[in-house]
C-alpha cells in the first residue's frame, strides 16, 4: 500500500467516526422546511417514482416530505449516524437503518425507483465508489443535491478560491460530480443552483437530476421550462 493509499483511509475513516458521532442537530423542520428541501420533494413528486431511497438520510425529514406530498408509502434510508436513526423511526414511522455505503451491499440492482442524496457525497473524501453502487440500486432516477464548483475538487477547508468557508463542517469536499456522471454513463436532465445557506459554500449547492441510460423522463413538462439541463 502506498503512503497516499493509506492517507486516503484514514480521512474515510476519520470522516465516517466525525459525521457518526456528531450531535444530531436540526433532527426535524420544525422552524420550517427550507427551499431546498421544498424544491427536491417536490421534483421528487412530479416525477412520481414507485419507490424512493435516501442515503444518508439524518432523520428521515426528507423522506417524510416527499411521503407526504405524493402518498408514497415506499421510502427507506440509511444513515451512519444511529441517534439520528432513532429519531426518525420513532417521530417520524419511517423504514430507517444505521449504515454506510457498505450496506448499500444488501440491496439488490435497481431496488429503489429513485435514489437520492443531500450533502452528503460532500462529506466522502472519494465518493466515486459510493456513486457506483447508488447507479446499481437506482432503477431509474438518481437526484443529487451537492456542493458543486465547475473543476473543483478536494477537501474544503482555509481559504478557497470560493471565499471564506469557515463556516464549512470538518470532513467536507468538492468532487466533480459531471465527471462521475459520465463513468457512470447517466443522463443529465436537470441541473439547477439550489443554495442551501447564504454562505459561500452553501451558495455552491446544486441539484442534478440523472436518468440511468437512454431511460426517457416522465412528467418533465411539469417542470418549469428553465430548470431543465442544456
């Protein structure tokens, strides 16, 4: 092993014990639900999956969102953080595990109609192998809304040519998302800016919306004519 394979465990390793043992913070919207959640559960709706699957899902608020909004009753998650976990099954009733990506092992190929993730890639030091297996359980959307700077990538911390990000968690990265999207042979169909917060990073934040192979979109003349990708 090299020295730069070993250096890239141990910041996985250190990222997983960080975002696992955090103080479980914003568990619900009870201060109201923020655009961003607004706008991904509504996408969500509008493309009116059978199934939907939430990796690193906190608390399962999201999920409960898009329940509520369409009446889909299959929505499952994981998380790597159990309080979280806890939470959610008992506030909010949902099917929720304790995992990480390599639970994502026990899911069959295309279990989940859509597959999707908020700020959560940005907190894997190299989310390529993640990306990977969530492409294998999608059946037919996958929805990402990541931090994503055109060429940036690495970790985000100190000073960026973004400005200041020190308001930024520990453990958090820039990845070329559109590169993956190519490897993994998916088409683009929506990408929008949706910032999660005000501050440099958060302004970052896009939402990317891929179909899986030549697979065409349903009910995308619901969707405002400017949101869909060029």
């Amino acid at each position: 092993m090299t020295e730069e394979m070993g250096s890239d465990i141990r910041e996985s390793a250190d990222a997983k014990t960080y975002w696992r043992s955090t103080d479980c913070m914003g568990l619900g919207y009870g201060g109201g639900v923020p655009y961003y959640a607004d706008t991904v559960s509504s996408i969500v709706s509008l493309l009116s999956p059978a199934s939907v699957f939430e990796f690193g899902c906190n608390s399962g608020r999201n999920l409960d969102l898009i329940a509520k909004k369409s009446e889909l009753t299959a929505v499952s998650g994981i998380d790597i953080n159990e309080a979280s976990i806890k939470y959610g099954v008992e506030h909010y009733g949902l099917d929720l595990r304790v995992g990480d990506e390599l639970a994502l092992d026990d899911y069959p190929d295309n279990r989940w109609d859509l597959v999707f993730t908020i700020s959560v890639l940005d907190h894997i030091p190299d989310p390529v192998a993640t990306c990977t297996e969530l492409n294998r359980i999608a059946g037919r959307y996958l929805l990402f809304c990541e931090p994503c700077v055109h060429g940036g990538e690495g970790r985000i911390d100190g000073e960026h040519a973004e400005g200041d990000v020190s308001k930024t968690a520990p453990f958090s990265y820039y990845h070329d998302y559109y590169r993956i999207f190519r490897e993994l042979s998916l088409t683009r169909v929506l990408d929008i800016a949706l910032p999660t917060s005000c501050h440099s990073v958060g302004m970052s934040y896009r939402l990317m919306l891929c179909a899986k192979g030549s697979l065409v979109m349903e009910n995308l003349e619901d969707l405002p004519g400017t949101l869909l990708a060029t």
